[in-house]
C-alpha cells in the first residue's frame, strides 16, 4: 500500500532551495522553518547511509 502523503526526498531538497532563498530575501525569522527541513534532510541522508552499511554487511555475510 502506497502512503499518497510521503515527501519524496526531491521534494525536501526542492524546499531547502527555496527557504534559503527566502531567509536570503526576507530575513531571519524563517530560520525555524529552514532548520525543520534542514534536519529532515539530514535525518533522510543518516538513514540512507546506514542503510547501505547494512546492505553491504548483509552482502558480505552472502558471500
């Protein structure tokens, strides 16, 4: 089953472009809504990452 509301990571990275654009425009105050996708984007490349140490230990228990 297929969840209609999920991000997509090209979404998040989309909306990192464009808050920083409008911290860069509009000033500081939006630096809340930066740091809440800036987290998230990292959270997403942290899982990714472990998630590939597994597959490659799970790989090497294969072989």
């Amino acid at each position: 089953m297929s969840d209609t509301n999920s991000i997509t990571d090209e979404q998040i990275e989309t909306a990192y472009i464009i808050i920083a654009k409008i911290i860069r425009d509009y000033g500081d105050r939006y630096i809340p809504i930066f740091k809440r996708v800036h987290d998230e984007r990292e959270r997403r490349k942290a899982d990714m990452r472990l998630k590939n140490i597994a597959l490659q230990v799970a790989e090497n228990l294969v072989k």
